[in-house]
C-alpha cells in the first residue's frame, strides 16, 4: 500500500497507470484476531501456528460453502446447465442459517465478494513459495468422468482425483505470471519448504494436487462469483522476523505488480439493449470455456482470456441473444467486446402457452368460416 501511494506521488508511469485504471482492494489481514495472537507469541518454536484459526477456532481456508461438490453431483445427475447453472452457484440455504459453523469473518467476506464485481484476487500466505490455483477440492474418484488419456509429455501426473477448471489454462498462466517473477520462487532446485517439490520445477501447483481440502476461498469465489482467485505463499517462514522484511519485499515486489496488471487481460464491455440501458446480471458465454460469468449492475463485465479467438456470446433473460467473434492479443489491454440485445417474445409467447394450457391454437383456415360458437371460443382462449 505505501509503494502504490508513493510511486503514484512520485509519478511512476506504470504504478500510475495501474491505479487510475484498475480497482484495487487490499485486506491487510482475513484473520486479526489470529494474528494478534500469534504476534505475542512471537515466531519462535512455530508459535505462529496460533494465529492459524479464529477467535472461535475455525480455520477460514476451510470455512467456505463446497460448491464444487454440489456442481459435481450435479453434473453426475445431467442437470448442468440446465437445472443446475456452470456459475454463480446459490449458496446453499442450510449454510446461510444463524446457527451454521460458520466465522464471522467467513460472513463478512463473503457479503464483501457479492458487494463487488471482483475479477482477479490472491490471498497471500506463507509456510511455503508457491502459487495454489483452483480446484482446491479432489474429485472422489467415483464422480470423476471418463476423459482422454493425456499426451505422455504432460505436466500432470495420472491422478484421476484431480479435476481442473474449465479455466484450467487460464489459471495456470496467471499464477506463472506470479511466480516466474519472484526472484525466487522458481529455484526448486533447493526443494520445497517441507518435503520434495511438488511444482515440476515451475513453481506453481494445483491445489487438489498438493493439498487438497474442501471450502476453500478459490474454488468458493470462482463457482460463486465472475472473480479467479489463487492463494500465493510468499515463503518457507510463516512469520518472519522484521530484519527479513525488507528482502521479503523485494522477492514479491515485481510478482505483485505483474499479478495485478493480468487483471486487464482477456476482453471486457459493456451489454445494453437498443435504447442504451445496461443490462445488469446478463450472461456472458465463451465457447469452449465451460465456464460463465454475469454483467455487473452497470451492464459492464470483464473476462480474463489467453490470448486467442472467441466465440462469445451475451444472453439475458426477455432478450434475443447476440454472438461475436473476440480476439485477445498478447500484450495487456483487454479487448473491447460490447454487445447490443433485442428484445425477444418469447416472454409473451410463453404467456399465451400457459394461458391456453400449453396447446396450440388453432389455425383459422379462411376456405371455412366458423362458427359463431367456434369464434367466441377462440376469442375467450386468445
């Protein structure tokens, strides 16, 4: 935050750049009652693992509603999309009540994501160097569907719990983004932290992979809202001591700027009928991504893509639906891909359906005239 402050003050053209165009939300802590606790203790003998939970003893990196269980089941079921939607899944009713075992920082947080339209974070750790991108949540085996076998040159091992994203490729580039430029994150040479590395040398993992647990924030913001998020785990000390800081910094200094900056990425626009209204809450479809988003309140939406031609598309509901093709090019700047819709009938024509009972209406043939009785029974149908 005072590096932002300071270099806008001071004039540097990129951090400038960064502020004026993009919204940026900083949580200096997710869990200050923790680390209230785990600041007293002081870092040695891992005390710091006091500060791990709340106040009330939840740890909130597994606090979060499983929907990635729910979208599974239900796909297993074939509702998807049909009955059960690809995105923003509801939160399911039993976890909303006063008495769920939920944190209280959990319920803010997750009021905090509803409120605004985010569409990139990372929640920062420690205790390891690397970057976590979703799924967090293994797939139990029974569930997972048949899918091709893999090119023997992939980076993945042949672990038929893992299951990616529709946004698989997508994450994977971001948390490079991440770590390719930490001064140090991509030496595993050294190892890992704890055990052997589990990044194949790229110092990124995912997370079902490495440390698979369910609830997490990642999988929660990305089936819930339009927002990607990653964990990142800035180093192998989860507090340390005020000497180190400044070296700390400048390990993630550029990493951060980097991270941020992908946020502008993909495409964006705006979807509004033929008057110019925006259209609030419109769904934005990108063929061969498994994957929707909504507009925002004003009709505006962001998508971050790799570089490559869409086929996207913008729906809503009493609107005919509109297709573009958006190309996304290498260098950041997301493509503007706005989006005109008309009106439909269908609402109307669904109305008439309901109130003739679902059945046709007869075709008047004017070779015979009707009735006065067939005529005053069309009348009252129609």
């Amino acid at each position: 935050m005072q590096f932002l402050c300071k270099e806008y003050q001071d004039g540097n053209p990129r951090v400038r750049s960064l502020v004026t165009e993009t919204r940026i939300h900083l949580v200096p802590s997710l869990n200050p009652d923790g680390y209230e606790l785990a600041r007293e203790a002081g870092s040695e003998l891992g005390n710091w693992a006091l500060g791990h939970w709340t106040e009330e003893g939840y740890d909130l990196f597994e606090n979060f509603p499983d929907l990635a269980s729910a979208l599974w089941a239900a796909e297993e079921r074939k509702l998807v999309p049909h009955k059960f939607p690809n995105h923003h899944i509801p939160i399911p009713e039993h976890y909303l009540s006063e008495d769920a075992t939920v944190a209280v920082e959990t319920r803010a947080v997750m009021a905090w994501m509803d409120k605004n339209p985010f569409v990139l974070g990372a929640n920062l750790q420690g205790g390891e160097k690397l970057v976590s991108y979703p799924f967090d949540t293994a797939r139990p085996v029974s569930e997972t569907p048949a899918a091709a076998p893999r090119p023997p040159h992939d980076y993945e091992d042949d672990n038929p719990e893992l299951q990616e994203t529709p946004d698989h490729a997508i994450f994977r580039w971001l948390a490079i983004s991440y770590a390719s430029a930490h001064l140090t994150m991509t030496e595993t040479f050294r190892g890992g932290c704890h055990t052997q590395d589990m990044t194949n040398a790229m110092g990124i993992v995912q997370g079902a992979k490495w440390h698979p647990r369910a609830g997490s924030m990642n999988d929660f913001s990305y089936l819930h809202t339009n927002c990607l998020e990653l964990s990142i785990y800035l180093g192998c000390d989860k507090f340390p001591h005020e000497s180190e800081l400044q070296q700390e910094w400048e390990n993630n200094k550029e990493s951060l700027l980097t991270f941020m900056e992908q946020v502008h990425r993909g495409i964006k626009g705006l979807v509004t009928d033929q008057q110019g209204e925006p259209i609030a809450n419109a769904t934005i479809v990108v063929g061969g991504i498994n994957h929707n988003i909504k507009t925002a309140s004003g009709g505006d939406y962001w998508r971050i893509l790799n570089p490559g031609e869409y086929r996207v598309s913008a729906r809503a509901e009493g609107y005919n639906p509109s297709v573009k093709t958006c190309n996304v090019f290498y260098d950041i700047g997301a493509t503007q891909c706005n989006f005109v819709l008309s009106r439909s009938n269908w609402k109307r024509i669904r109305e008439i359906m309901a109130m003739n009972g679902n059945r046709p209406i007869r075709r008047v043939d004017p070779a015979r005239p009707m009735t006065p009785r067939e005529r005053m029974r069309l009348r009252m149908r129609l």
